[in-house]
C-alpha cells in the first residue's frame, strides 16, 4: 500500500507491508523539492521503528517523521 504526502515542495512517500493481520512495517522516502542537493545520497528509503502498526497508525507516523526530516533540513517554517 502506497500513499505520497506533498510537503513543503517535497513528497513523501509512503510505503505499507503486512507484518500480520491488520497490521504494518511502515517506509518512507523523501523526493522532489528544489533542494534536492540538500538530501544527497541519503534520500533513500527509511524503516520506521517501534512497528508493526494499524494502518492508520503506520500512515500518520509515516508523515509526521517525513515532515519532520524536511523540516530539519530546510528550517522552520516561516
């Protein structure tokens, strides 16, 4: 299962596996921006900790660690 979160000039995506029933190992990965320099070699797919989760769970920290990685690099927002 896959969703893609627009933030800030980014995209997050998000990816579900089935770890068992009703529940998930959650990935995420950051692309696109104009600062793409700024993620480098390290803009490739993270594993969440702490997993599995409900769906929703899995969707909703998914996005709040994706927001917060752009949010590090980039700084507050203003």
């Amino acid at each position: 299962m896959h969703r893609t979160i627009d933030y800030r000039g980014f995209e997050i995506y998000v990816e579900l596996t089935p770890a068992a029933e009703d529940t998930f190992n959650v990935s995420f990965q950051i692309k696109g921006g104009t600062n793409l320099e700024v993620l480098g070699a390290r803009g490739g797919r993270i594993a969440l900790r702490n997993g599995p989760f409900t769906e929703r769970w899995a969707y909703l920290v998914a996005e709040i660690a994706g927001q917060a990685a752009i949010d590090l690099l980039l700084g507050p927002v203003d």
